[in-house]
C-alpha cells in the first residue's frame, strides 16, 4: 500500500503582509527553520491539485507565531494576495528525514486499529491536527466513527510496516454494547 503523495504540507497563505510582497504564512511543520532555506516551495490548492506551481524561494523570517515568507517574482501586496489560502509544500523527496520511531501523518492512513486485548475497531480514515494532540479518526465496522487521541497513555504501538496501530482507550470512549 503505497499513499506516499508527492507533496508534503508545511504552510498555509494566509494573507500579504506589507506592501512588498511578504507572504503571512500559518505554518505548520515542526520546521519553521527550514523553510527559508529551501530552494523552492510548491503551492496548490491541495497536495493532489493539478494546479500546483513551484515557487522559488527567497527568504523567510518568524513574526509572531507566523512566518513570513519571500518569494521570488511576487514583489507587491496584489501579487501576494493572489497567492491568498493556498497551501505552500514540499517535495516528499526533499522533507526533513526522519528519526527512528517517526512518521508521517500520511503513513497512519489506512492502519489497521488494535486495542491492547485484541478487539479490532477498523481503519485510520484520517487524522486531525488539534494543536492539543492529533486524533485519529477510525472507520470501525461495529462502532462506525472512533475518535481517539493521540497520546502517550492512548497510543501503544505504531507499526506502520505491520499495518497496524495498538491502543489502550480511555473508558466510555467506546460506546457501551447496549447501544451498538
């Protein structure tokens, strides 16, 4: 099962910021740092858009929790507002490589869920970044929809060659047999 897409998203557009062509970016990537230090993003409207364009990059710098990027060619706040809500990306093949143990958001897509006794409850749908912890949304034939938070004392195991993904769930997170 390869879902492997060829970009990854590491920021949002949200508006111009100035009148020089700065672009006010959401970010989110764990790094920021980074950004500025690539030769070029790509911007789309989503990771599969057929419209993605690359951008080459001039520069970025932290303001407030946002960074502020420079893009090469766009030099006025009509440009930049052009670029408004896109997603800004990066080539899989050029993200940060990851340490022993890590993932991607992508990989979890399609894992088989496991409680620690055992019980199947389904498949990883899609996960939601909360900012708080990121909650896997579980397609379960029994259950239908499971939302369980990602965390420490919920998550067990994550076995992405194996496919499957082990979790202790917090009581009443599951509804009781009665009203299955």
């Amino acid at each position: 099962m390869d879902n492997r897409p060829q970009y990854l998203v590491i920021g949002e557009v949200l508006r111009p910021h100035g009148v020089q062509g700065e672009l006010r970016i959401r970010l989110l990537t764990d790094y920021p740092e980074r950004i500025g230090q690539l030769k070029v993003v790509y911007m789309g409207e989503s990771v599969d858009s057929p419209n993605v364009k690359a951008y080459p990059v001039e520069g970025m710098r932290p303001h407030l929790d946002y960074g502020l990027l420079k893009i090469h060619g766009i030099n006025s706040r009509a440009k930049a507002d052009r670029l408004r809500n896109l997603l800004i990306m990066v080539d899989v093949e050029d993200a940060v490589p990851l340490e022993e143990g890590e993932f991607y958001l992508f990989e979890l897509i399609g894992l088989e869920v496991r409680t620690d006794d055992g019980e199947t409850l389904g498949k990883i749908t899609e996960v939601i970044e909360t900012g708080a912890n990121d909650v896997y949304v579980v397609d379960s034939p029994r259950y239908r929809e499971v939302l369980i938070p990602a965390t420490d004392h919920t998550i067990l195991k994550t076995d992405i060659a194996g496919g499957v993904v082990v979790v202790k769930l917090p009581e009443g997170l599951l509804p009781s047999s009665d009203q299955t």
